[in-house]
C-alpha cells in the first residue's frame, strides 16, 4: 500500500517550545469533562481533518492486511465485519479473522461454530468472497504447539494442568493468539484482504504489548529458576544450586504443593524446546505489522477516554513504524433539527411547564398532556445537542494534535449492528462523505 506511517503527534508537538511537551493522549486527557456549558454546537462544520478514503483502502490490490484496534467496545469488531463485506462486495477476496462478535453478528456471518478456520460467508454479493473465523485462542495454541513439538511431546504440554490455564486464562494469551492466527492465514496466502479484528482489551496497546509480555514469561527467568532442577536432572543437581534458590524452590513447594512444582517444571522443560519457536513467531508476526501492505484503522467513539486510548495509539504505531490509515470516530451523534439550540430548547421546553404563561407559547388550543410531551421532546433535544457539541469538541481536540491521522466518521445507528444489512449500511456510512 502506497500510504507510509505519517508524522503525527510527538514530532509535530516537539516543535512547540512549551515544554515539557505533553503527549496527545495527556491532551486529550486534560480537555475538560463538563465544559458542555460553552456556547452552541457549532454548526455546518465541515470536519477540518483530512477524509480517510476507506475505499480506495480496501480496494487497493496492495492493501493486503488491515488491523481494527481501538479500547473495548468502540466498534473494532463492527468495523472490521463491515469492512470485510464492502471489500467483499467491491470484488475481493476476503477473511475477516473475529475475536469476540456478539451472537447475533456471529450467526448472521454464519460462525455458529468455533472451528478456528474460516468459512464462506453466505449472503454477499458482488465479484468477490467473503469468509469469516472466529478466533479461539485454546485451539489456536494447540495447533502453535503441534507444530512445534513431536506428537508425544506435544501431548505431554496439553494434558498438563499449567498449559490448560496458560492457553486459557493467561492475560495476553489471546492477544499473543490472535497476532498467531494471522500470521498462520498470511502464510496460508488464500486470501487477496486479511481484516483483523482485535481482543476486546481495555487498552488497545494490549493487542501490541501481549505477544511480547507472553513470550517474556515463557522464556522469563522464574519459569527458568524453576525449571532448573527438572532440566539438569531432578535431586542429584540440586547441590549445584545455591542455598537461596532451593529455599526459594522450597518455599513454593510447600505454598503451591509438591506435584503443582512438579507439573510447572515438567511443563517448562517440555516448553523448552518451543521457546525460540514462540519468539520467533512473534517477531515474524510483529515485523508483518510493520510491512507497507499493512494498515492499521483505529476506532474510536468520540468520548474522551476512548480518544485518548485512540491517540496512546497512533503515537505508538508511529514510534513502531507501523502504517496508521486513519481513525474511524464511530457512534457519532447527530440531529435532524440542528438549528435549534440546546438554550433555545431548554428555554422553550420552562416556557411550556411554567404554568399559565401568556406569554403566546402555549396556545389555548394545545391540550397539558401535549405540552408536556413537546417539552419532553424539547428536552431530549437540548440533550443530545449538548452531546453533539461534547462530541465535536473531543473531534476537533484530536484532529488538532494530529492534523494529518485521516479521519471518517461513522453515526451511531438507530439499533445494534447484527445483521449483513446492517453491516453494509456501516460500511456505506464508511464513505459517505
Ligand atoms: N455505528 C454504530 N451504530 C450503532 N451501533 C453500533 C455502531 N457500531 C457498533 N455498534 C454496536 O455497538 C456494540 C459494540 O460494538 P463492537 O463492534 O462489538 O465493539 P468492540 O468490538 O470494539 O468491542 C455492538 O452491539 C454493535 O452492534
Ligand atoms: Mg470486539
């Protein structure tokens, strides 16, 4: 893809002399939460960043990963579905790779099973194809330990109780296990668009820090400490060992109970063998990311914390050398009397309750009840014009830390998202400009 990583925040704030310089996520951090008093929405305003031209994304034959990060619950998974289909339907050949779709989505794109390969999405039009997995990490470690290990070997790791919890439970397993997938459906090469769709973490960086914080555990020094004595030969070796160590050895012996000591270090001597394997993927994987046919979408909703987890993460792609193709500001709200002002709402909305107010609001003919639903409604307006404006200012905080992340804006839909329909309005909505 011709797009390459763009200068954004850190270096473009660098040239303010006002240090010590804060970063955009710190920005974004420190705009004020109740400043909703201040003035109207403004209006009419055409968003001044730069439009991110999705299509020309997903259409460009370079295009050949594109990575949905963002925090939990932004739309990531949403994003990347709606993505697949517009690609799909515009004529290529595509796997949406799912971490976490809510039910409804997941039927609708036919994964009513967790079979960890992907299937034909039936229900899609146009020239290409669309496929869909949904991901499941246990399967996925499995597979990453069937091929790293012999047959008898292998069998040993997975009936052991720690690999049961670590392939599980363990926190960056999915993360580790999502970036593995990938890396197993590029490999593959049956694919022209890979969309990946990130784990549901509360930090979006996870998705990037997990694979390396797991392998730092696997190949970490506790898990080498402990594995000392089954590797060099159980009891016999213990003497080479210093006093502090086998205390150390003992003391857990005696919290966690002899045969867990026992299952943890025949479980890292039979995981030995896989450690540079792990790495190795890891790396491969990571350096995948950082590939020019790689783009990154982080999602967002234009809410303060969900920004500053966007903005923690383009600084980051920028300072991994990964491609950012923009951000997508989903769940925008909006209205269709945008003339009238949240005050003159308000205002409207007292003048109707005031009792017997002649003041030519209220004509006679209009019955209580229906006053008292007009000034409901009134109120409900004056509300969501004061998200508006909340929202708006979040937008314009973010595009003015970094003024060259493109940006699209997606509205927040009547209802949840479940459906190959709903799912293609999102993706039109993905380029109406
Ligand atoms: N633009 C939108 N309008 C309305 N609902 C949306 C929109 N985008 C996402 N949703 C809904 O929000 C919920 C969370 O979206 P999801 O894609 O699962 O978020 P994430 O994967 O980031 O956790 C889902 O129920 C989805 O249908
Ligand atoms: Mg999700």
């Amino acid at each position: 893809m011709s797009t390459s990583p763009k200068k954004t925040g850190p270096d473009k704030a660098a040239t303010d002399k006002s240090a010590p310089e804060k970063t955009g996520a710190e920005k974004i951090a420190s705009e004020k939460a109740g400043a909703d008093k201040a003035g109207p929405a403004q209006l009419h305003d055409p968003l001044a960043a730069r439009q991110l031209d999705v299509d020309a994304l997903i259409d460009d034959p370079e295009t050949a990963i594109v990575v949905c990060c963002g925090s939990g619950g932004v739309g990531k998974t949403t994003t990347a579905a709606a993505l697949g289909l517009r690609a799909a339907e515009r004529g290529r050949k595509v796997v949406v790779l799912t971490i976490d779709p809510a039910r409804r989505l997941a039927q609708s794109m036919g994964l009513t099973e967790l079979d960890n390969t992907p299937r034909v999405v039936k229900g899609v039009g146009g020239t290409g194809e669309l496929q869909a997995m949904m991901l499941d990490m246990k399967r996925t470690f499995d597979e990453v330990v069937l091929a790293h290990a012999d047959p008898v070997r292998a069998r040993q790791i997975m009936d052991n109780p720690f690999y049961q919890s670590l392939s599980t439970g363990f926190a960056g397993t999915q993360e580790y296990m999502a970036m593995e997938k990938l890396g197993q459906l590029q490999a593959e090469g049956s694919w022209d668009l890979i969309i990946v769709d990130t784990p549901p973490s509360r930090s979006a960086l996870d998705f990037l820090d997990a694979p390396n914080r797991l392998g730092s555990f696997l190949d970490g020094r506790l898990i080498r400490i402990l594995m000392a004595p089954a590797k060099v030969g159980g009891r016999s070796a213990m003497k080479f060992l210093n006093v502090g160590m086998s205390m150390f050895t003992g003391i857990l012996g005696k919290v966690l109970g002899a045969n867990v000591l026992q299952d943890l270090s025949t479980f890292v001597t039979a995981m030995d063998s896989m450690f540079g394997g792990f790495r190795e993927r890891a790396d491969r994987t990571y350096r995948l990311l950082q590939a020019p046919g790689t783009a990154f979408l982080v999602v967002a909703a234009p809410e303060r914390d969900a920004l500053r987890e966007a903005a923690y993460f383009v600084d980051r792609l920028e300072t991994d050398r990964m491609p950012l193709a923009g951000l997508v500001l989903n769940r925008v709200h909006s209205t269709g009397a945008p003339q009238l002002t949240a005050e003159r709402a308000l205002a409207a909305a007292e003048t109707l309750e005031s009792p017997d107010q002649e003041d030519g609001t209220a004509s006679p003919e209009i019955s209580a009840e229906t006053e008292v639903l007009a000034a409901g409604l009134l109120r409900l307006h004056a509300e969501r014009m004061q998200r508006i404006t909340r929202e708006r200012r979040m937008r314009d905080r973010f595009v003015s830390i970094y003024p060259d992340v493109p940006v699209v804006e997606v509205p927040a839909l009547a209802g949840d998202v479940h459906d190959l329909d709903g799912l293609r309005e999102i993706g039109e909505r993905l380029n109406r400009r």
